[in-house]
C-alpha cells in the first residue's frame, strides 16, 4: 500500500494509476487524512506466490528423476575422434 496526496495524484495521475493497475493500492491523502483509495479494478490473474511455491516444489521432484545429461563437449570430442 503506498499514500499519496492530492497534489501527487494531480501531478502524478498516469503513474499512480500504472502502478494500480499492477495491482497496488494507493491511499489518497488530503493533509494527511485518507480520504480515498486507487485500486485496481481486477487482480492480476496467475498463480498466487504460495501456488508458486508449491509448483516450483512439486517440479524440484520431476528434475530430481531426470537422468543427468552427458557432457556435450565430451560427446563432440568423441564424434570427432571417429
């Protein structure tokens, strides 16, 4: 959550309302007292940070089944010494 005042969101408009649309909230101050919110109207879709996780997890698990591959210079050397 990030504050900005009235001023800022009057100098500032295009990149506050960037910054909402990657999803952040900004509370608009008036001589520091929050008096609005500028927020994103969907959330961003995808895996949350917790999904994430859990898939990187479960995918460590599948790398660590995969055979190790051959050195690629060694088998060129080979190739080459036929």
């Amino acid at each position: 959550m990030r504050k900005a005042s009235i001023r800022d969101l009057h100098i500032h408009t295009s990149e506050l309302v960037r910054e909402a649309g990657n999803g952040c909230v900004i509370v608009i101050e008036r001589r520091g007292e929050p008096v609005a919110e500028l927020r994103p109207l969907k959330q961003a879709e995808g895996p949350t940070p917790e999904a994430k996780r859990r898939i990187w997890k479960q995918m460590e698990k599948v790398w660590a089944k995969i055979p190790p591959v051959p050195d690629s210079g060694r088998i060129i050397e080979e190739d080459r010494s036929r």
